[in-house]
C-alpha cells in the first residue's frame, strides 16, 4: 500500500494511526488530513523526534499496514 491510498481513505486510517501514536488528537489528524508531511512534522513536534527518526516510524507503519 503507498501513501496516496492512505490518504485517500485517509477517515478510515485515523483509528490506526492513533493506535500507533497516542498522543495524536483528533483535531491533529483532522489538520493532518492523511498527508505524509504533515504527519512527519507532528512526530516530530508531538514526540520530540528527529525528522529521521520520524520518517523510520513512518515507513515502518506503512510496512505494517500493508500487510494487513
């Protein structure tokens, strides 16, 4: 699965991401709107992360995902 048939079924991939990274409100992933950017950035301001280390967590879930 690539990012832009996570973004496109963006409403159902919220309840996953928030499974993975608690900390996400629901008005961040409304802000978020399943775009990988934005998602990276909040890592990192959500988690206190390097952008790397933010991009590794999002390959990561894309891997796990997709074996679903």
């Amino acid at each position: 699965m690539n990012w832009d048939q996570i973004e496109g079924n963006w409403k159902q991939f919220k309840g996953r991401v928030k499974e993975k990274w608690a900390k996400f409100t629901d008005d961040d992933l409304d802000k978020i709107e399943g775009r990988r950017d934005r998602l990276a950035g909040k890592l990192q301001e959500k988690y206190g992360i390097a952008k790397e280390e933010a991009e590794k967590q999002l390959k990561e879930f894309e891997e796990k995902i997709s074996q679903h």
